[in-house]
C-alpha cells in the first residue's frame, strides 16, 4: 500500500471512529506536533480523536491536494462538524462542553505526514490562526483560559 493510501485510510477510519484501525498506520513512536504545546503520541492523538469524534459525530477532515514528496505526505486538512454530544476537555484541564448544535469549520490546516516501514511515525501541522482544538473550542463560543504568568 503506498503512502498516500495509507494516509487516506488513516483519516477515513478516524471518521468512522474505529481508532482500532486508525492505530495500524500509525508507529510506537508517533508523534503529532502543530497547534499543541507539545508533541503528543499516536495514543494520545487518537484518544483526543475518540473524544472528538463523540462530541462532532460528522467529524471530517475533508482532506485535499494529498501528495507523495520526497517520502512524505502532504496535503490540506479542513475540519467540519456538528457539536452533537458533550465535548470532554478533561485532558486540557477544563470542564466539559454540551452540545452546543453548533457547527464548526476550521481554517485550512497545512499538514505533512512521514513514514518509514510502512507507517506514519509523525503527523505535523502548520501553525494556522484558528485551528486546532483551541479553533474548535473558539468557534463553540467556549472561553479558554489564558496561561497565567507567574
């Protein structure tokens, strides 16, 4: 299976929230890194996909432009969907979110996926003013809090 098959399987089976599968493509050691304070592991990803996917059950990437160079993937995300359950934030340190019934639609989010003996050791985005989980959480109305300074 070439990478860029691997990298549509990869999104599509996060869509259809079986993190089983989304796990095959994916390295011990994966790392995704962008609008994050720090890299996080394919088992961390995928959990906050898991609590994703049940607050926004039409979650989609609505990848684009997927190409193979120079061994990696690249391409465009746009994530869409419909707050329809509760939006668990516990792992950020803030409360719960209700379904709002809001829908949501991230900018477009550069990303590049690398890989070696047949799956993704890390999945990186470009920093974009209003994605990620804190343009989901903005586009729901949810104030976060600012880090304080001590």
């Amino acid at each position: 299976m070439s990478a860029l098959e691997m990298a549509s399987k990869l999104f599509q089976a996060i869509e259809a929230k079986d993190m089983i599968a989304a796990a095959k493509y994916l390295s011990d050691d994966f790392t995704f890194s962008g609008p994050v304070p720090q890299p996080v592991s394919g088992g961390e990803w995928l959990a906050m996909h898991q609590s994703l996917s049940k607050a926004f059950p039409d979650w989609k990437f609505n990848a684009s432009n997927l190409r193979e160079e120079g061994g990696k993937v690249r391409g465009v995300l746009q994530i869409t969907g419909t707050h329809k359950g509760e939006l668990d934030l516990s792992a950020l340190g803030m409360p719960n979110v209700p379904a709002t019934g809001k829908a949501i639609k991230l900018p477009r989010e550069e990303i590049t996926l690398t890989g070696s003996d047949g799956k993704f050791t890390s999945l990186s985005t470009a920093a974009t003013v209003g994605g990620g989980v804190m343009g989901v959480l903005s586009q729901l109305g949810v104030e976060v809090p600012s880090p304080s300074i001590n």
